[in-house]
C-alpha cells in the first residue's frame, strides 16, 4: 500500500480541477491583455475566478490579486507594508512559516525594522496578553501571524489579534496558507489588512495563489511590468492557473463541512491508536478544538536509528515530514518545535498531514509499520529509549 500523509505540503490535484485547467489550456489560450475576443475571453476568465473568490470571502474582487502563491503573497504584503507606510518595528512569533520570517529578517538585515516575537505558551498558542503589551509599546506597527500553524497546526484566534491590532493602529498580516477552504473566512468580520493563500494546499495546481489586500489599504507592487492586476503585479496572468485554483476553492468550500468531519475522523482515529498501541508518543501543539484537522504532529518514542524515521516510512511506502517542506532539505530540525522548547532527544518527531482521500485503512496500515519499527511480537525492541 502506498499512503500520502503529507497534505499539509502539497495535495493531489482534484479531477474536477484537472479537467477545468484542461479546457481552458487547450480552448481559452487568449493573453488576457490582448483587446482582440481571444483575450477577452481569458480576461472574462479571470474576473470570473477573482469574482469567485471574492464571494467565498465576502470581500470585493477589486480587493483580491492573484499571484504565484502564498510565499509570493506574504513577502508583497510585508515588504510592501514597510515600504509604503514606513514601518519602523514588526511583531511577528518564531513560529511563522519561513516566507513569513526571511522577509522580515531581509529587512531586519538592511536597517529598515527592528523586530519583536509575541510570547508563546507551551501548548504552541500566541500570548495574547503579551501581544497587547508590545502593541502598547509598538503602536502603528507590522502584525503578521499566521492563522493555522503549518506545523503543529494550532489556530490563531484571528478575531482577536485582528481587534488588537485595531485599537492600536497596527496593520495585520494573516497567512492564512493552511486554513484556507478548511474553515470558513468572513473577512468583513475580521480587522484583516492582508492575507495570503495558495492554491496546491486544497486540491488546487501548484504555482498559483492570491493575496487579499483591505480596500483601506494601498501598497506598492513588487513586481513591476504591464500593469496586469491593476498595476499591482507585472506579468501575463497564468489563466489556467487561475481557474484551476478558482474551481478547487469552489469545490473545498462547496464541501467543506463534510471533508472537516471525514478528515477530523481520520486523525482522531490516529491519535486514539498511536495513544493506545504506541507506548511514549506525545502530540505537539494543541489537540483540542484550537487545532487545524489536517495535520497531527507527533514526537514517537526514542529510537537509535530516530534520524531514518522519515526514510524508513518512505521505503515503505508512506509519506510524512518532519515539518515544513519548504526546509526539507535542510539539516536543521524544525524551528517550530525547537521554538516551542521540546526535549526531544533521540526521538523522531513527524507531521502527518491528511486530505479528503485519506483513508482509516491508511492509518492501519501506518499504525503498522510504525509499530514494526519498535516492537517484534508485541515484546518492545531493546533500542526504544525510555521516556521517564
């Protein structure tokens, strides 16, 4: 059997989508700045995506921007929001995906900002109380807190830090990346200024994005070119990119009720076997209601081979990670759980990450194998480290 439990990096791409980019590949081809009827269909084709979007978020299509993805996204509205108000101090958390926290410290580097990171309790939740009291030391500046982790996959209470930030005058960046088309999205409900999504994280083609900007808010582009996106990102708009993601957050929202209970069984059947059958595994994050569904961050017990773990579940035949695939190549352990302070000597820590196909037949077969990995016969290996 072969298991993909690493959703929260990428998604395998909806038929419905697929069909949708197909058609418009081999039928719309148009630049949608061309005057003559083939660019006019692709620009109809696009106002229609951004007019979708808009809806779902109740928001505006003059407030929606489409670009290459969430990395794209994050670093326009931060780079940009300094830039055009003069931001002199961000407050961010050590717990931002990477695109959040190289842009800052881009800025951080060349003189322009100082920065400041909001206390973290220990089940990975932002200190609200702490916030508040660099808001009151750092009024007018840069928040940008991402609305569900990517790794431990807690949940910002966005209203919240939205209202903070109001009182103090701070513009709020949300990466919303993770959450987007798994939870519902009022953003007239929100104190939002920017939020940043992508496509490939809810069936969608890779490579394509959008960025919601406040219709309060004007910024600088990034990107310069012919105008396109009303002159606020250069470059011939990717047409089927931008309707395969406008039918992917069609369908997500369309279904989106049904897949979080098919997908919150899935991990709630993984926590109840790994708590039960795997002796020493601790959860990180938090496993209540404030926790994305889609991804289950897991620290297994010690093993001397604990640096194989990924590779040994790859060669049979699952996918997992051990965080955030935009470092996977790297040697370095998850900033996000040694941001939390974890003591996890000689112990595999892995996110699995679950989408509408998954499976409990999958988690079976997981529990499985992960159970080969530590125990002959019911009777514990002599290389599992006790944990007491």
């Amino acid at each position: 059997m072969n298991v993909y439990f690493d959703n929260a990096a990428t998604t395998q791409l909806d038929a419905e989508v697929l069909k949708e980019m197909l058609y418009i590949l081999e039928n719309k081809y148009g630049n949608p700045s061309s005057i003559h009827s083939y660019g006019r269909q692709a620009k109809a084709l696009v106002e229609k995506a951004r007019k979708t979007i808009a809806n779902g978020l109740n928001v505006s299509p003059s407030e929606i921007f489409f670009t290459s993805g969430g990395t794209e996204a994050d670093n326009m509205a931060i780079l940009s929001t300094v830039e055009t108000y003069n931001i002199k101090h961000i407050i961010s958390s050590p717990l931002e995906h990477h695109a959040v926290l190289h842009s800052i410290e881009s800025l951080v580097n060349k003189g322009k900002v100082t920065v400041s990171h909001v206390a973290i309790k220990e089940n990975g939740h932002i200190d609200l109380e702490n916030l508040e009291n660099q808001l009151k030391k750092h009024p007018h500046s840069l928040v940008s807190l991402m609305h569900a982790n990517n790794e431990i996959g807690n949940i910002l209470p966005i209203e919240k830090v939205g209202d903070l930030c109001e009182k103090y005058e701070a513009i709020f960046h949300s990466d919303t990346v993770q959450s987007m088309c798994h939870y519902p999205l009022d953003l007239q409900k929100i104190n939002v200024d920017f939020i940043a999504a992508s496509a490939h994280k809810f069936h969608g083609p890779k490579g394509i994005g959008f960025i919601y900007i406040n219709g309060k808010r004007s910024i600088s582009p990034q990107i310069h070119g012919g105008g396109q996106e009303r002159n606020m990102r250069g470059g011939t708009e990717n047409v089927a990119g931008i309707m395969g993601l406008s039918k992917a957050f069609e369908i997500a929202c369309t279904q989106m009720k049904e897949h979080a209970e098919h997908i919150q069984h899935i991990k709630t059947y993984f926590i109840n076997r790994l708590e039960g059958e795997l002796k020493g595994v601790e959860f990180n994050g938090d496993m209540k209601e404030n926790s994305l569904y889609t991804v289950l961050n897991v620290t297994l017990p010690a093993t001397d081979d604990y640096e194989m773990m990924l590779m040994k579940l790859d060669m049979s035949g699952i996918a997992a990670s051990a965080g955030s695939a935009c470092s996977s190549g790297s040697n370095v352990g998850s900033h996000v759980i040694a941001a939390l302070g974890k003591n996890i000597d000689r112990r595999p820590v892995i996110r699995f990450s679950f989408s509408k196909y998954n499976t409990t037949e999958e988690v079976d077969f997981c529990m499985d194998t992960l159970k080969s990995f530590y125990y002959i016969d019911s009777k514990p290996l002599i290389k599992v480290k006790s944990i007491n």
